[in-house]
C-alpha cells in the first residue's frame, strides 16, 4: 500500500492475487513477468507508460487509476473493469476487450476494427472514444 514501484525490475516475478492500493508504478514491464497464475488488482494506482503487452488478465480490477500511455497490446481483458481509470493515450490494439467494463472510464480511444469488443459495456458518454479514428464530432 502506498508504495513506490516505479522503473522497478519486476521480469520473472510471479505475481499470483495480489492487490495493489495507492501505489506509483511508473513503467513497469508487467509483460515481463512469470504468466503462471498471473492475477492482481490496482485501486487507486497510477500505473503510466506501463506495459502489459501479451498478457491474459481476465477479470483484472483496475480502480480509480491513472493509466496513461500503458500498452495494453495483445492483452486479454476479458470481463475486466476499469472503473474511474483515465485512459488517456493508453494502447489498445489486437486486445481482447469481451465483456470489459469501460463504463465509468475516460479518456480512452478504442478501435472496434482491430479490437475484440463483443458485449463490453461502455457509457452513452464514452462511446466517443470508439470513434476517434473516425475523426468526427459528436455533440
């Protein structure tokens, strides 16, 4: 709780139902971890320029976190929730997003052309951020 993680190297480190609160974990390579059991949380954390290219993080909680520029390539959400997250200029692209939870998220820009999107569940409001390539204004 309340710690500072940030450029630590975390490659091979197994991580198995872990719950991160309050935490700074700037540029982490969570892809670089042990897959084997893989599963945490993140409440209140700021996670920026952050890697979880790769991963399987079904059922992933990520609350009330800043979550700028974090790749997010090739990542299975399924059924995961981002609920309070910014998503500013966080990558999506080939990821898995079934069934994830965007609808208290913001500032995120998701392609439904290059990502899995089938039953996610995104707010009237945030619908814009699956627009964005599309370069039109929504009023």
């Amino acid at each position: 709780m309340d710690c500072d993680l940030s450029m630590a190297h975390i490659k091979q480190t197994t991580f198995n139902d872990i719950s991160f609160v309050g935490c700074k974990m700037l540029g982490l390579r969570f892809d670089l971890c042990s897959d084997f059991l893989l599963s945490f949380r993140f409440k209140g954390c700021m996670l920026n320029l952050s890697s979880f290219y790769g991963l399987s993080l079904k059922k992933t909680i990520f609350e009330n976190c800043k979550l700028l520029e974090v790749d997010f390539v090739e990542t299975d959400l399924t059924t995961s929730s981002f609920d309070g997250c910014d998503l500013q200029r966080a990558i999506f692209d080939r990821s898995i997003l079934e069934r994830a939870d965007f609808r208290a998220a913001y500032n995120f820009n998701i392609d439904p052309e290059r990502n899995k999107v089938k039953k996610a569940k995104f707010s009237r409001d945030g619908v814009v951020g699956l627009l964005g390539k599309y370069d039109i204004v929504v009023d």
